[in-house]
C-alpha cells in the first residue's frame, strides 16, 4: 500500500510529465543549441559554436531598433490599457444586473473571437477608405495615412490586451467592500479624493498584474504587427518569423526568440517582486 | 450603491464602442456586393459567402482546424484530469515544479513555443504531420485545462472521497462515482477553452502546419497578408457567429465570467 501511495502521483501525472519534457523543455534546449551556432545557407540548422548572433542582436542597428520599438509599443499598449481598462472596470461595477453581465461579457467576449479576425477588423477601419480616417476628415481632422504605422499596431494591441487588464481590475474591485467607499464618503472626502484614497490603492495590485500580462503578451504579438504594420514596420515576433521562414537563418531566429524569452521572463521576474513588496505593503 | 455620473457613462459608450467596433464593421463589410472591402450602402449580397464554398480551401483549412481543436482539447483533458489529481490531491518531492511545468506554456510566448517546435519537428521528421501539430497544440491548450480541473478538485472536500473509500469503493470506483461527477462542470469548461484557444491558435501554429495541415487562422493570416478581397470579411464574419454561439453557450452552461474571469 505504501509503494503505491508512493508512486501514484507520479503514475497519474507521468505521461503529462513525459509529453512536457519532451515537447516543452526539449524543444526549448535544442533552439537555445542553434542559438549559438554559425548560419550554414542551404542547412535547416548551424554548426560550431558562436556568439556572432548575439553579439550582432546588441550591436546591429536594425535590430535594435526593432527591439526599441517593441518595447515602445508594448509599454505605449500598457498604459493606454490602464487608463482605458481601470475606469471601465470601476465603471462596470458600479453598474446594476443586468447591464454589469451584459457589458462585461462584451468587453471581455472578443477574447474568445481570433487575433487575426480582430486584426482585420482594424484594418478595414484604418485603412485609407476606412471609416476612422473618413470620420477625421469630416471633423476636420487629417490623421494622414493610419494603416501601416505604429499608431495602428497600438490601436489594435490595446484592443486585443483590454480584456486581460479589465479582468484582474474587476476581481480587485469585487474584493473591494462598497460600504468602506461609503464611509469614506460620508466622513467628508470628496468623490475624488475617495477614488484616490481608497478605492485605486485597493485595485492597485490587480492593475499591476493586469499590466504585467499585457506588457508580456505585446512583446511577443505576432498577427497585429503582420497585419497592420505592413512589411516595412516590424516587431520581435515578425522579424523572427522573416527569419525562420524567408531568410532561413536559423541561428538567428533563434537568438531572437531566446532573447525575447530571456527579456520577458526578467521582466516578469522583476515585477513579481515588485508586485509582493507592494502586495505585503498594502496588505499589511 | 453609488451611480455612474454622466462623463462615467459617456466614456463607458466610447469603450463599448471601440471594443465593438472591428467586429461589426467586418460583418457589414462581409454582405458588400462590391469588389473591394467597402460598406454596403445600397444593397446587401451573400456572393462573398458563395465565393468561400467555391474557394474550397478555407472549408479544408476550416476542418482541420476543427479537428485539431477537437483532438487536442480532448487529449489535454485526457492529460490534466490525473495531472490535477496528482498535483491537488498528493504531496510528493517535485510536486510545485510539475505544476510549474505543466503552467510553463502560459508564461512562454508562443512564438518561442513555436520555434521550438519547429526546431524538434525538423529534426524527428515529423514536419507537416497532422498528428505531431495535435501534440504540439495539446501543450498549449493543457494549461487552461489543468487550472480549471485543479480549481473544481479543490472545491470539492476530501472528506467524501474518503468516506467512499472507507465505504469500501475502490480507488478507480472513487473517481468514477464520487469525484468524475463533481469536477465535471470543471472538465467541461476546460475542454470548451481548450478547443476555443486551439481553433484561435495563430503565432505557434505558423511555424508548424504545413500546406497540408494549414489550420484556419494560418489560412486567414496568409490570405489577409497577400490578398485585400471581401471574402475574408465573408470568413471572419462566419467565425464571429460562431464564437458569438460558443460564447452563449459557454455563458449558458458555466457563465463565462466564471470561466474566464478565474482563468487568470
């Protein structure tokens, strides 16, 4: 009975551990191998063992501009993300049943619709006969060409992460007891000081890890930079694909993914703990 | 309770209306009688919907899609079950690291996962096979699975599982009788999720399907990126309707907040 007790979990969760060694962590350690190999043309793979991709992902220009840009974006998604998905989540839930079910399924119902479909969504709209560059020019406005620039990736990025922000913020704030709001109003604090005082340092924490998924899902973003920034502007995850798919460098593609990994996971990491000393701060 | 004000509302409008907005104006788009992405004015037409029967390969790439969806949400179910079982129900040596490992593709982007993959299909020979790209996507899909069944295995109390097995059941009649009808409504939402995020599944797939296994958003993506017709207005308003129906359902049986809202 013992030796079963023993090894009954390892039976229960063997064949997941098996398929996730061997498709998660393999796969992992064979692309970190190419990494840092030379670029053999006419060879899926490389050979010999080299820095020459890293060293040319820190020093080469068009890289690092490719690597500014995501990290702009993203960062440019996350805030707009918290200014649009903080109020609407307190908004939300102020709001009485049935209008609190109905609208919290529709902003966070596109989730379930595919990127790509919300992509071209974006791009009908921005496009030059699209309907926000003709609303422009009827208010007077000239936006200039929006599609293929960097305002349209952000427009679509804030649209496909909204959900991940308001959902964290809206669990914080269903946490949040109304009545500790109403005797912040009723001992004298203006509407606004009580939403400064009492309420945003409460869904603090859930904006945080709001921000933290939507900063970590725009790093990576693949279907909106393809499609709404065209062939000439791209981002992490596009020029990997043009590097894996059109010009067959491996070694390099590699480098690439393994340092956007290796970004990501800091960043992660980082704001975790940030993410703790504030929660011990805020909870006591 | 306190009132939203009238700002509060005005902007909650605009909101609703940004989130709102791609989707509607594809399915107008999709019922354009003209040559070019345009909003029908005067009248409707279904021929961009005719045209995806007679372009055949987004219904090939639409069946491969279901079928992958099917298959992988089934075996993420068939993986997560026992894994949740284990990891909930047991403690042992390494038993937060396999936890760790099995949430691991939540965290790594999926274009690493798909390079990944292509590195390790390139070099076990599996390139372009339909059963390697099921494998690949049941990693990614497990997830959602696991977090679902391990938050329905600690809802339910140990207690009347040992009170069966003191009872006389049997471990295997435990599960079947006592703790299978319990998590079920768990299992369920987690295969539906399972199948939505891998019918959705773009960035990794990309770099594993081959013309043969081109899945459905892999067929939109190529095609939006080469050809500007309405007929991918036509696709994208069918799978809205789709997702629109699979989110009712979803909503219907487990309430999608729930399903959604616990998922992260």
């Amino acid at each position: 009975m013992s030796v079963t007790a023993r090894s009954s979990p390892w039976l229960l969760a063997g064949p997941g551990t098996v398929l996730f060694t061997a498709f998660v962590i393999l796969p992992l350690a064979l692309t970190l191998v190419i990494s840092f190999q030379h670029f053999e043309p006419n060879a899926a793979t490389g050979s010999g063992f080299t820095f020459t991709n890293f060293v040319s992902i820190l020093t080469d220009e068009y890289f690092l501009g490719i690597f500014w840009r995501t990290l702009k974006l993203s960062l440019l998604t996350t805030l707009a993300c918290a200014l649009i998905g903080v109020p609407e989540a307190y908004i939300l839930s102020r709001m009485r049943d049935p209008w609190r079910s109905v609208f919290l399924l529709v902003i966070i119902g596109p989730l379930l619709v595919s990127v790509v479909v919300r992509a071209f969504g974006w791009s009908i709209l921005l496009g030059s006969s699209g309907l926000v560059v003709q609303l422009g020019e009827m208010l007077g406005l000239g936006f200039g060409r929006l599609l293929y620039t960097e305002t349209a990736i952000v427009i679509a990025l804030v649209h496909v992460m909204l959900p991940f922000m308001v959902i964290p913020v809206w669990t914080a704030l269903q946490r949040l007891d109304p009545s500790v709001e109403a005797a912040s109003l009723t001992l004298g604090a203006s509407a606004l000081t009580t939403l400064r005082r009492v309420v945003l340092p409460q869904v603090s924490l859930g904006m945080l890890s709001g921000s933290l998924l939507v900063f970590g899902l725009s790093t990576s973003a693949f279907a909106i930079p393809g499609l709404l920034g065209g062939r000439r502007l791209k981002m992490v995850a596009t020029l990997v694909y043009d590097q894996f798919l059109q010009e067959l460098n491996w070694p390099l593609g590699a480098a690439l993914a393994i340092t956007l990994l290796v970004f990501n996971l800091a960043i992660m990491l980082a704001f975790n703990r940030f993410v703790e000393a504030r929660a011990r701060k805020v909870l006591g | 309770m306190q009132r939203n004000g009238p700002i509060a509302i005005a902007f909650h409008c605009l909101v609703i209306a940004f989130v709102l907005a791609p989707l509607v104006v594809i399915c107008l788009v999709a019922f354009t009688p003209a040559n070019t992405l345009s909003l029908p004015t005067t009248s409707f037409s279904l021929r961009w919907f005719y045209a995806i029967f007679a372009h055949g390969d987004f219904l090939t790439s639409f069946n491969n899609s279901l079928w992958l969806a099917t298959l992988s949400a089934t075996l993420s179910v068939a993986i997560a079950v026992p894994a949740g079982i284990a990891i909930t129900r047991y403690s042992f040596l390494g038993r937060d690291a396999l936890n760790a490992l099995f949430l691991s593709p939540l965290i790594i982007p999926h274009l690493v996962l798909g390079v990944a993959f292509l590195r390790l299909f390139v070099l076990i020979g599996a390139t372009g096979s339909f059963a390697w790209l099921v494998v690949s996507h049941t990693i990614i899909v497990t997830p959602y699975v696991l977090r679902l069944v391990m938050a329905a295995l600690s809802g339910v109390e140990v207690n009347i599982e040992q009170a069966a097995q003191t009872l006389g059941a049997s471990r295997f009649t435990v599960f079947r009788r006592v703790l299978a009808p319990m998590i079920l409504p768990g299992v369920a939402g987690g295969w539906l999720l399972a199948f939505i995020n891998s019918f959705d599944e773009l960035t990794m797939s990309i770099f594993v399907t081959s013309p043969q296994t081109v899945t459905l958003p892999v067929r939109m993506y190529m095609y939006a990126t080469e050809s500007i017709d309405p007929m991918m207005a036509a696709v994208s308003a069918l799978m809205i309707a789709l997702t629109a129906v699979a989110m009712l359902l979803l909503d219907r049986a487990f309430g999608l907040d729930k399903v959604l809202v616990g998922q992260r």
